[in-house]
C-alpha cells in the first residue's frame, strides 16, 4: 500500500501537468468572437485580442477588383446582412450577391452588423462592413504584435470562376497580402479543399496548413487525399476521441477542432489534450483554462 506521502505527492504531480497543459493550449477565436460580435469584423477580432486569444480565425473570399475580402461565405449572406440602404435582403436574392462580381467598394457598403443573428441572440449588434484581410493584419497587430492568424480559404470546385478565382490564383494573392504584412511566421492556413493545400505547399513550401475536416467526413479518409502530410488537423470536434487526439500528436499532427460553444464540450476537449480550440466564445473558455 503506498504511504499517505506517495499518494499526496503523486496527486499534486498530476495536478500540476494538469495545469501546465492547460496552459499549453491555444484559444482561436472564430470568426473573432460571433457568439458576442458581428462575425469577421473590425470589432469582433479587437473584441477577440482583448479578452485574450492567442489565434484570430478568419475566413477569406475575393472581389471582382481582386481584393483579399474578410467573408465566411462568398456573397452577401442574408442572414446577417442588410443592404446599403439598410433594407432586409430578400431570399429570392440569396446567393446572387457575388463578392467576385463586386467592386469592395461596393461589398463595403452592406451593412452586416446590425441585423439580430437567430443563432446568437447574444450578439451586439452594430453597424459594420467587411474589411479587407490587410485591414485586419493592421488593426490586430496595432493591438498584439504576437498575435497569430488562422486564415481559411473558402473553397470548392463548383464555385471556381463562379464564387472564386482557381486555387493558383486564389493562393497567390492571399500569400501576396500576408507577405507585404511581414505576418508570414504568425499564419496558417486552412481549408477543406484540398486542392487549395496542395497548392499552398506549391506556392509556400514553409506554411503550415490545417486540413479541416467536416462533419460528415472520416480524419483518415482526407488525410490519404493530399500528397503531403499536413501539420495541423482541423475536425468538427465530436469525430475526435481521447485515444486518436494522442496518436496523431504522436505522428507529428496538431489537433485543433472546431467550433467548440458549449462549456462542457470545452471541458472535453481540453480532457483530450487538444493543442488549440476554435469557439465563437473565447470569453467562456480562457476562465476554463485559468480555472
């Protein structure tokens, strides 16, 4: 039977690796911080850098003058925009609002801020635009010149020449913005297609990239799609379990799941051991890892 002392002494062991990984592990902030701000603005990622987040998640499209455009999806998405005038967009509208057939002057102008989100009632709202990836780089290294960007790439075959310019070209020019910014070692990037990774490595051997995983995918079956092995994997958070999170780290992998909103799924997550977690609430998961 151990001693009293062994035990005491083992347990606090445990409780400081405990705490050591906890501090170990990385708060993305997606889309800034959309369970409190407008997603993919301004405010949401200053709103992000000051509670704390050691990541801003973003993701990118294109405009028809070929800016680098901060934009989950490649138009104006009804559900959370309103139009120059302020007016509700119609659904018969949805998806013809083409970032890539736009001027960013004219993308500017849509206000997609002050519109109530259903899925985040908890959201303030204010009136606000979408900036340019430059803008963002300035604004948030004004604020943290250690922050970091996981930027991802909004991407799939049938939107080519439609929605988005082909992976050559919609590669080289976010590497173009991301370079004059001299933010180069503070980046990866990230996409499901893997069309776009693979020419990522082309064009930037020394990017990390993050292959992410949908929900309705299996981690194995998309990592045998590239030709090359990835250094982060990205996965809807409840493919992962405890034992896979451990081998794949063993192999070289960072495991950073997404989009992780609920307390007891942060818990989870941080039980795994996970490297970073990506959540639209970076304010309810940093008290978790200071806990």
């Amino acid at each position: 039977m151990k001693s009293l002392k062994t035990v005491f002494a083992i347990t606090l062991s445990t409780i400081i690796m405990s705490c050591e990984h906890k501090n170990t592990i990385g708060v993305q902030g997606h889309r800034g911080c959309r369970g409190i701000l407008p997603e993919n603005s301004l405010p949401a990622f200053k709103k992000a850098i000051e509670i704390g987040v050691n990541t801003l998640e973003l993701d990118l499209a294109i405009s028809k003058d070929k800016k680098v455009v901060v934009s989950h999806e490649p138009f104006i998405s009804r559900f959370y925009c309103l139009d120059p005038s302020g007016a509700e967009i119609p659904k018969e509208v949805d998806k013809l609002l083409n970032l890539y057939t736009m001027n960013y002057e004219v993308i500017k102008q849509f206000d997609c801020g002050s519109k109530k989100h259903e899925r985040y009632p908890e959201q303030e709202k204010m009136k606000t635009y979408k900036p340019l990836l430059n803008e963002v780089f300035v604004m948030a290294d004004s604020l943290n010149e250690h922050i970091k960007y996981n930027i991802e790439l909004k991407a799939r075959p049938e939107y080519d020449n439609v929605y988005t310019p082909e992976p050559k070209e919609f590669v080289e020019l976010v590497l173009k913005e991301i370079n004059n910014q001299q933010v180069f070692n503070r980046c990866n990037l990230q996409s499901f297609d893997v069309r776009i990774l693979e020419e990522i490595k082309q064009q930037a051997p020394k990017m990390d990239v993050a292959l992410l995983i949908d929900d309705n995918e299996e981690i194995d079956d998309k990592l045998a799609k590239l030709s090359f092995k990835p250094e982060i994997i990205s996965p809807y958070y409840e493919l992962l379990i405890k034992s896979e999170v451990k081998d794949y780290q063993k192999q070289g992998f960072k495991i950073i799941p997404w989009t992780v909103n609920e307390v007891d799924d942060m818990k989870v997550m941080i039980d795994f051991g996970v490297n970073a977690i990506i959540t639209d609430y970076p304010n309810k998961l940093i008290p978790l890892l200071k806990d």
